[in-house]
C-alpha cells in the first residue's frame, strides 16, 4: 500500500513521449535565433555590415540602421510564429525578466498594422519598480530602463519575439548582472590584447570564454505539492535520511533513468533550438541528481544561455510531471548542486586562440605562462572579493561541507605545473639570463603540452582549478547567475594585466630584453602568489589550519562573505576600470542582504508551519493511539498492564518530550525573527539571521526527523527522502 496517492501517481507515470525532432541537429540547431545567417538574410549587406562593425567596435548604431534592424527582426520572428516581443534582461533577483508587448498597433479604423521600430529595439521603460535596485531608484528618479545588448542574439521562446537587454536606472546605474559584465569583457579585451601584443602582433581582441556545468535534481511533482518546504523554498528543511542514497555511488555515471532521459531530450533540443549548445548529459552523485553541459562560448553568450537553459528546464519538466530543483543543497546528507564555471581567454588570431593552452613553441609557451600565472596572481589579489560572489543561502550549505569546495579560495595547477614555476623561480634573479639558463628555461617551457598531455591528476577538492587549457572555479552554486564570479573574475584579471605590462614595460625601457623582463616580472609574480596555490586535499581539517597560518580567509556564511565584496579595495577596482561606481557595489551589497534575509526569513517561516501544522498534530495523534492501546492493555491485564506496555510508554513520553522541544524551539525562532525583522539595516538583519534564526534550524529539524522513525510510516504527512529520491 502506498501512502499517497501523490506516491501511487509518480509509481505509475511512464516516460513521456517526445517527438523526435525531423532531422538532424544541425538541421534546427538555432533555428530560433535570430543569428548572423537570419540576419544576413533579412538585412542589407550594409546594414549587416554596420551591425558587425558596432558589435565589434562597441560603438553606437545610428537611428536609421536600429530601425531597419528592427524591422528585419520583426519580419524573421513573425515568419515565425511571434505576436510579441519582450526586453528580455536580468535583474538582481538572480533569475530573468520579461513583459510581453504586443507587435500589434490598433488604427483609427478599427484595423491594425504589425510594428516594431528602432526605438523599441533600443530602448524600452518596463517601469519594474519592485525590482530590487538596492536605494538607487529611492530618488525622485525612479525610471529603469531596459537597453539592447546586440551582442547576444535574439530569440524566440514561444511566440516572443526577446531581446537581450541590459537594465538601467535613469541616472544610468546599473540594476542587473548584465551591464557590469560586458563592461568587465570590455576592459578586459583591451589589457589582455596589449599583452598579447608582445608575443604576436595580429592578435586584436580577446573575449573571455566560459563553459558552465549545471547540476540540478529531479522529483514528480506530485510528491513536491506534498512538501510545503520543497515548493517555498526549494530544499527540505525536513526528512530522516533513507537508509540508502548516495553510499554505493551506484547513481554516479549510471545508466540515466527513462523518465529522467526523456525530459532531458526534450528540454535539450528546446535548448538546442534556442541555439545553446548544449552536449553532455550525466547522472550525478546523489539518486535523482544529473549534470547537463554545453560547449563554451563567449562569456556574456554563455551566461545568458545559462539563465535561459534554468528557465526552459523548469518550463520543460512541468511537462514531464517533474520539477527541477536548481537549489545547493535540496537534501541534507546527500550531495548538493554546483555549477562549475570554465573559464578562459580566446585570442582572434588564426592559430592558437586559446591564450590558457600550452602552445608547441616556446614563444607561445610564453604566453601562456603568462597568462597563468596572471591568473594565479589575479585571484591571489581579490581572492575576496570572488569569493564573495558566490556567497548565497543555497550554497552556505555546500561550500565547506565536504563535497563541494571549502569558502576558502585556493587555486590547483597541478605537480608539473608547479615545477615548471618553480624553475623560473629559480632560475630567474633579476640580472639578465645567461644564454645558458635561457636556453634551459625555453627548453623546459617548450615541454609544456608534453607534460600536461599526460599529466591526469586533477583535484576535485579545489575551488579554483587549472585543467589544461582552462581554469575551472568549481565554488559557484546552481543557482547563481555566472555574470557575478565571471564578472569579478574578469575584473581581477583586467587590473593585473594592466599592472604586468607596466611593470614589463618600465623593465623594457631601463634596458631589459623583452623576454628577460616578462620572466622577470612572472618570477616575482609567483613567489608573491605562492600563498594561494594549494596542491593537497581541500576538503581535509588540515587545509583549514594551513590556510589560517597562510592568511587565507575562510568565512563559511554569507552575511559575513557579502561584505567581502564591497571592500574599499573592490570599490576601488571597479570603479577605476569603470565597471561600476561605489554608489553601484555598495547597492548591490545592500541587496544581496536583503535578498539573503528574506530566504532565511521563509525557511523559518515554511519550518515554523510545518512544525506545528503538520508534524505536531500528526505526532500526538499517534501517541493518541498508543495511549488508547496502553488503555486496551490496562482493560485486559488490570493493574499488571505495566508489565507489557513498558515500551509503549516510553514511546508515548518521548513523543510528548520531542513535540515539546519542537514547539519551544519553534516560539523561541519566532521570538529571534521578531528581534531581527526590528533592525535597522539589511546588513545587520541577516547577520541576526544567521546568528540568532539559522541556528534552530538544525535543533528543530533534529527532533522532528526523530519523530519520523517513530510516527505509523502510514501516517507521515511529507513524503520521504526515499520517495523523493527513488522514485523515477
Ligand atoms: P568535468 O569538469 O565534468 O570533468 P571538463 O573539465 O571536461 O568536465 O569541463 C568541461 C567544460 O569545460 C565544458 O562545459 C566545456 O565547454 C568547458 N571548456 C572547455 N574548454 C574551455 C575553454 N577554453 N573555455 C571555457 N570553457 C571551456
Ligand atoms: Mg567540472
């Protein structure tokens, strides 16, 4: 007998059927993208010349070009289907926003025209006031605006025609995720390209590359309308572990489970229509967890893909009766959810693009090396201010806890990497080389791809790892929109650029060969950097005094990691590379707080009401049962009856001791949440909630979880972990 018919429905679903796509992917890979072979068919050679050019150059479209875009944009997304659009843009909720609008224009005689212009291309005023925007639209000049982005391509979701946007206040601050990363690429392009100028004078730009790697669990939704915590706040805030999940690692790598298989084919080629290239689909550790990932692209591409892919899968499983849950950590005991984020830097010239690959000569072996270890320097730097962006609710449950990597950021290269660092430290000692030692050192960097061909050791425990031809930063959550840590990233990386071809440039000028002074600077580079590389095991007690002696922050909780980012040392990096102003990061800042809060603040709400909604009277009512069974044992054994139901009234008093607890815990919670909610910012809010509210969490769910092995498994109103997690 199941208890549920929520149980029975998801026991008897089968897959459901997807209809195979006509033809070959890539007879539909895109079709929905308004990409540069729909564009070279609906514009003007000139106009999509003039469009290229301005994507390239940055530069303003003139009003002319916008309106004849429009207009071929209109044409293509109405040949397919379209009656709207929509500035489609992200605002600091973490997830995307869209309001349709009509093509449609009524006439004074009572019939209509399709339209679609220039102006409405370019810029929109979807007023969206209740977004949050951290005091910046508190002043009399509320307005936000929304501003196309045609670096990345338009799309059709539905019958919306949507256009990528950024989102702004009136005075021009930012108010999404949008705008400060193409401002970092921006800046980025051009220090990197400089430096690039030393080894190869036709590279001219430089794009950041990223390819994400997107866990998430699936669970039927009949069972997810049965779990009040599941559907409010993405994760269980109850549930006794079952007494098997993730132990055997039977679920890793295995074969993908029919029905799971079949939502992924069809969210898939959805994405796949939408242009994301999407290729790699995998079970993960825990029972129900799966990873999906594409081929990287350009940074900004690849994180409105992401955005767009959270949101088809959600849309896509609702037909499967599944729901994705995209949160850290859904189960407690069971792996949670990450989104490695591969990170790189791709040059324009023909041969060798990806500046983070060995080359085969030592002149490319230079450039890369190079880049290494501007990287390492990079994030020794602002090893803060990245780890503050992935700081969030979800992902302070995995960060540190032994399966994902710990809140303290070090980076892996790997054993030969390092000796290939360690040579230059000592081989390099500021005077110029002997040809001798140059000859040695070019030498040991053309081995380069040699090593890393077969160099396998890699190390899952980092946050910031080195894997061939890319660094991957394996500390941001599933949830998380990527334009934050590629945006810090690229920031850090921007303002070390900057600073090594200065400092290689005054070697150059004081006499040094170009060669001698780049060694030179990458020496000092290394030996400043050495703190942060980390080879061993992060997930170890040890790492955690060893990075304390070494000076390496480790703050676990996000009131506190938030802060890190809006540091007078941050404010001081954006603002100078004109990525954002001090008035911006310190909204920001204020808006992660609330933002944090406000998810702590349901969490305890959701918890408080299933505590005494539903797990209290569900508990007495079965100690009721036991008493009317101590009763029936008193009626037949008189005054022996102690002799036989010893256990049934232990039983019966732990349940009133457990339901006691809870409730008590429950009035204290409440107590705490009030004494919070009263403080003035949202800054000391969440540290009260982390301090004072959090921290009932764990008592209350202990005694209630306890309950759960005592409670008739009949009646327990929340399905289990182990229906939740094995139920296919
Ligand atoms: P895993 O981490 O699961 O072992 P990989 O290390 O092979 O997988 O990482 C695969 C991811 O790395 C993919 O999303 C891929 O697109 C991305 N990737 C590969 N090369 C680059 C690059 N040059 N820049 C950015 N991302 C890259
Ligand atoms: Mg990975």
């Amino acid at each position: 007998m199941l208890r549920f018919k929520a149980l029975d429905d998801s026991f008897n679903r089968r897959p459901q059927e997807v209809v195979p796509p006509k033809d070959k992917i890539s007879d539909y890979f895109g079709e929905h993208v308004f990409n540069y072979a729909s564009m070279k068919q609906y514009l003007s050679a000139e106009a999509f010349k003039g469009l290229m050019h301005s994507i390239d150059s940055g530069s303003r479209l003139s009003r002319s070009l916008s309106n004849q875009i429009a207009s071929a944009m209109k044409a293509w997304a109405m040949s397919k289907g379209a009656t709207h659009y929509t500035h489609w843009f992200q605002p600091l909720t973490g997830r995307t926003a869209e309001k349709h609008d009509a093509f449609y224009t009524p006439l004074n005689d009572g019939s209509s025209f399709e339209s679609f212009d220039g102006d409405q291309l370019v810029q929109q005023e979807p007023d969206a006031s209740s977004l949050p925007s951290g005091g910046i639209r508190n002043t009399f000049e509320a307005r936000g605006y929304t501003a196309w982005d045609p670096t990345s391509p338009a799309f059709i979701l539905g019958k919306t025609l949507c256009i990528p946007t950024i989102f702004v206040s009136y005075t021009g601050e930012s108010l999404d995720y949008k705008m400060p990363l193409l401002r970092s690429l921006h800046v980025l392009d051009k220090a990197a390209t400089d430096v690039c100028q030393y080894f190869d004078k036709n590279i001219t730009k430089v794009t950041a590359t990223l390819g994400w790697e997107q866990e998430y669990f699936l669970v039927d939704s009949s069972l997810i309308e049965a779990r009040p915590d599941l559907a409010l706040t993405g994760r269980t805030l109850f549930g006794h572990s079952s007494s098997k999940d993730q132990q055997l690692s039977d679920h890793y790598f295995g074969s993908i489970p029919e029905r799971a298989l079949a939502f992924m084919k069809d969210f898939e080629q959805e994405s796949l229509r939408l242009g994301i290239p999407v290729t790699t689909r995998h079970n993960e550790v825990a029972p129900n967890q799966f990873e999906c990932a594409p081929v990287f692209e350009e940074c900004n591409l690849a994180v409105d893909h992401n955005q767009l892919l959270m949101d088809l899968m959600e849309k896509v499983a609702k037909r499967h009766n599944f729901n994705v849950l995209l949160h850290e950590k859904p189960f407690k005991g069971l792996n949670g959810s990450g989104k490695h984020n591969n990170w790189s830097l791709s040059a324009n010239s023909s041969k060798h693009k990806n500046l983070l690959a060995p080359g085969n000569t030592p002149k490319t072996n230079l450039r890369f090396l190079t880049f290494l270890v501007n990287t390492i320097k990079a994030v020794k730097e602002y090893d803060d201010y990245i780890r503050s962006t992935v700081a969030s609710a979800g992902n302070d449950h995995r960060l540190g806890a032994h399966e994902a990597p710990p809140a303290i950021l070090s980076i892996f290269i790997g054993s030969q990497l390092t000796r290939v660092l360690n040579d230059i430290e000592k081989k390099v000692k500021g005077e110029a080389l002997t040809p001798d030692e140059k000859t040695e050192l070019k030498l040991n960097i053309g081995k380069i791809p040699e090593i890393l061909l077969d160099n396998t050791d890699r190390n899952r425990t980092s946050p910031f790892a080195f894997t061939g031809n890319k660094f991957e930063f394996r500390a941001v959550g599933s949830t998380a929109n990527c334009a934050e840590p590629m945006t810090a990233l690229n920031a850090a990386m921007t303002k070390q650029l900057i600073d090594f071809k200065k400092s290689v440039d005054e070697l150059i000028s004081s006499g040094k060969k170009k060669d001698d002074a780049i060694f030179e600077v990458l020496r000092d580079y290394i030996i400043d950097s050495k703190k942060i590389l980390f080879e061993g095991n992060g997930y170890g007690e040890e790492w955690v005094k060893e990075a304390e002696k070494r000076g390496l922050k480790n703050i676990p909780t996000s009131d506190k990691a938030m802060d890190l980012g809006a540091s007078d040392k941050v404010v001081e990096l954006l603002s100078s590379l004109d990525i954002m102003t001090k008035r911006e990061v310190l909204a920001r800042n204020e808006i992660s707080h609330e933002g944090y809060k406000m998810k702590l603040q349901i969490e305890s709400r959701v918890m408080a009401d299933m505590a005494l909604n539903h797990i209290i009277p569900v508990a007495l009512k079965y100690q009721n049962s036991l008493i009317d069974s101590v009763r029936g044992l008193k009626d037949i054994y008189g005054l022996d009856y102690k002799n036989c139901s010893g256990d049934l009234l232990c039983i019966i008093e732990e349940i009133s001791e457990r339901v006691g607890r809870v409730r008590q815990f429950v009035h204290e919670m409440t107590e705490e949440r009030k004494k919070a909610n009263a403080l003035e910012s949202p800054r000391e809010q969440s540290v009260a909630y982390t301090e004072n509210v959090k921290s009932y969490f764990s008592k209350i769910r202990y005694e209630v979880d306890k309950l759960e092995m005592i409670v008739d498994n009949a009646d327990w109103p929340l399905p289990k972990y182990r229906e939740l997690l094995f139920t296919r």
